[in-house]
C-alpha cells in the first residue's frame, strides 16, 4: 500500500512542476482585445515543425475564445458558421500550418511575430492559366497511334516533323496517380470512365466534384495531357468554381494530396498546377516546397501574363517543373510568361480536349494551363516505365529527354522542348 501512495505522490509532484513550465510557453504574446474586431480577413499561417500544438493551445488560452479546429481531411470542405466568440482555426499536420480568421493589423503585426511562426499571409484570389483565346533510351516498348492533334504529333520527336503518329511507351501512366488542382473535372465524360475519383472539393460554393467553367475537364482529358490513356488514376481536387479560388482553398488541397501521398502505398504522385497568382506567393511557394520534399511531384504552368514567370507563383518555385507554352512553330506563344524559372516548353496553343457540355464534348483553348499537362504526362510515362525518382532528379531527367535550342523567341535562359521517352 505504502509503493502506492509512493507512486501518487511522485506524479502529483511531476504533474505541479510540467503544468506551470506548459503554461508558460505561452506567455500570452497576444490578447484578446488586440484580436477583437467587426471586420475579419483570412490568413494563412505557416509554424515552425515543432510549433503546432503549442500554438493551437496558445491561441485558445490568450485570445479566450474557442478555437474550432475543422477537419482538414474532410473531403466536403465547407466552412461552418461560427459565433462572435469563436476563431477558426483549420490545422494541417502534413505541414504544420493553419489558416484563420483575424484581424488585418492584429495577423500581420502581433501573429506574424509570435514564437514559431514562420510566416502570415492574407489569402487573395488565384487564377487560371488558360489564355481568352480559344535522353535515348533503349529495350522500350513502343505504342504507336494515329493522331490528328499536333500537339501530340510534335512530342514525340526532336525535329518538328508531324507525321500523323504519336509514338510512346505502351504501359502508359501505369501505377500513378495524378492529382488535378483545378476547377474540377466532369466525371461522367467519357475520356474518364474508370480512372477518376473525387479527391476533394475545398472552396467555399463550390457544386460538389463539378466542373462549373470547363477549365479543369480540359486540363484533365488524355488527349491533352497524354498521362495517360485508361491506366493512370486521376483525383480531381476542386480549388475553385464559377466565382474563382483562393489561397485558402489551395493550401486545403495541397494538404489533401500530402495527406494522400503519406497515407498511400503508391507512392507515385504528381500535381498539375494550371493556376497562378497575380504576385509571388511566400505561403504557396512553402507549400509547394513541402510538396516536393514529401516526394510528390509537382508540375506548374507559366502563367499567360507575357512577364517573368519569376514574379508569380507557383512558377517560380525552384522545385516544381514550371511549363512555358510553345505553338505549332515551335515558337513561345506571346501570351505566355518566361523567364529562368521557366523549365521546359510544351504545346499550348489550339489544344483540343474534353469539355464539360456533354460526355462526348470537346473544345479548343489556348494556354500554359494546356502545356503544363503535358510534361504531368510525360513524368507519368517516365515513372511508368523506368521507375520513380526524386524530384529534383525527375526534373533533371525530363530535361535530360527534351529537345534542346529549338524554341524560337523563348525569353529564357533554357530553350527545352518536351519529348515523351521512347
């Protein structure tokens, strides 16, 4: 009886000594009154490592308020009403980082400086990249299709002769999952049957999985991103609708797809990025990062702006494969933005693919949205049929495989035009 009164005592004593050291990590850099305001803007938070659950706590013990944590893995990712007394506050464990409402002054002048955050950013709204206008290697079994698209005719060959064929590898994407950030994807459209799921819809008022504008259907179809054909698994994960889409609703879909990734025995994961911001982005381009760090290839479109693709994001992350758009001459098509963040060139121009007015429909768009594709389609056939590789390598190799010097007018330090492997 004695030991038990022994092992009490000696946790009462434990328990008196941590509880005080916990509650002082706070401190209470941040009050309630400097938080309190009529008019709140949302933010994205991005913390230290190790920060996460001592920030959580932190902010619902000095702001005196409840602080709702909504389910980040929710695949309907509505945001629920909330009181006068309540902050919302969405964590993500896959990156350490949350996103809140809160004052403007208050977020970027008292948040941006407590101990663990790393950064605060207002979300704004981000944009699509479609324009207005509509190495050898050997023992590779080839398919061989008839095609009228030029766009598929030119990758596969390094001089521009369009021969009427697209030749590449004959297990085409198998075993990879591609994950579409974008304006969702019609589902019941037949370029899709049997190789698409709902990963997730993350913007507010956005129709459940539908593609209320077109844009993500086209970007999705096989004719377009050649990924491809009836193997690879694509996920749509729906950023924005008919009203558009914002950083918030970016940084819930890269936390779907890292979440996915980590939890996925598959391993094999790439995002098509067809979207930009109007400037550089510091949460997007830690996201991203965070990304590619997990092993999860990341693929980004230009932009269609005719400026340097280095001023907007996600581009002008060094580690995605960011796509400049090139036309039926090889030549950079003059909407599209440039510069040294841009890794390779792909077709952009006039490329036909599904749309979303029917399950037979298809249409015609210009646009780096249409090139980034592309070269998704061209790591899923790498990885397909030679294995997956680092990032930072699978850039190299992709690189390694385009046709070198023949882009006329690039506005870039590199001049790489996409080749499939064969």
């Amino acid at each position: 009886m004695l030991n038990i009164y022994k092992v009490i005592l000696f946790f009462t004593i434990i328990c008196l000594i941590v509880i005080p050291i916990y509650s002082e990590n706070f401190n209470c850099s941040i009050t309630k009154a400097e938080a309190t305001s009529t008019t709140t803007e949302k933010f994205i938070v991005i913390l230290d490592k190790n920060a996460a659950n001592n920030h959580f706590n932190m902010l619902s013990t000095c702001l005196e308020k409840k602080v709702n944590n909504f389910d980040p893995s929710a695949i309907s990712q509505e945001e629920p009403n909330k009181d006068e007394n309540e902050v919302l506050v969405f964590y993500f464990d896959s990156f350490t980082a949350y996103f809140s409402d809160f004052d403007s002054d208050f977020a970027m002048n008292k948040l941006n400086k407590v101990e663990g955050v790393q950064l605060v950013e207002k979300s704004y709204k981000i944009y699509l990249t479609r324009s207005i206008t509509t190495a050898t290697l050997k023992n590779n079994k080839l398919t061989k299709s008839n095609t009228s698209l030029y766009n598929l005719d030119r990758i596969d060959t390094g001089k521009r002769k369009y021969d009427g064929f697209y030749t590449y590898p004959t297990n085409a994407g198998r075993a990879v999952n591609a994950y579409v950030m974008d304006t969702g994807i019609r589902m019941t459209h037949h370029e899709f049957k049997g190789r698409i799921k709902l990963g997730g819809v993350f913007c507010n008022g956005c129709a459940n999985g539908d593609d209320e504008l077109g844009h993500g259907t086209h970007v999705a179809d096989c004719r377009n991103n050649i990924w491809c054909c009836k193997i690879s698994k694509h996920h749509q994960c729906e950023i924005m609708g008919k009203y558009g889409g914002d950083l918030l609703a970016a940084t819930k879909g890269i936390n779907y797809v890292i979440n996915a990734h980590k939890n996925a025995k598959n391993k094999n994961s790439i995002i098509n990025m067809s979207f930009s911001t109007l400037n550089y982005s510091d949460a997007l381009a830690a996201l991203v990062k965070e990304c590619t760090d997990n092993g999860i290839h990341v693929v980004a479109s230009a932009g269609n702006d005719h400026k340097d693709a280095c001023l907007v994001t996600p581009a002008s992350v060094p580690s995605a494969i960011t796509v400049a758009a090139s036309d039926k001459l090889d030549k950079r098509a003059n909407f599209s933005n440039y510069g040294p963040c841009v890794d390779i060139y792909a077709p952009g121009v006039k490329i036909l693919s599904a749309f979303t007015s029917n399950d037979n429909d298809s249409v015609f768009f210009d646009g780096t949205s249409m090139s980034a594709p592309h070269v998704v389609g061209t790591v899923a056939l790498y990885i397909s049929t030679y294995g997956n590789l680092p990032p930072s390598n699978m850039s190299d190799a992709i690189i390694s495989l385009a046709t070198k010097n023949i882009i006329k007018n690039p506005n870039s330090t590199v001049s790489y035009f996409l080749r499939v492997p064969h």
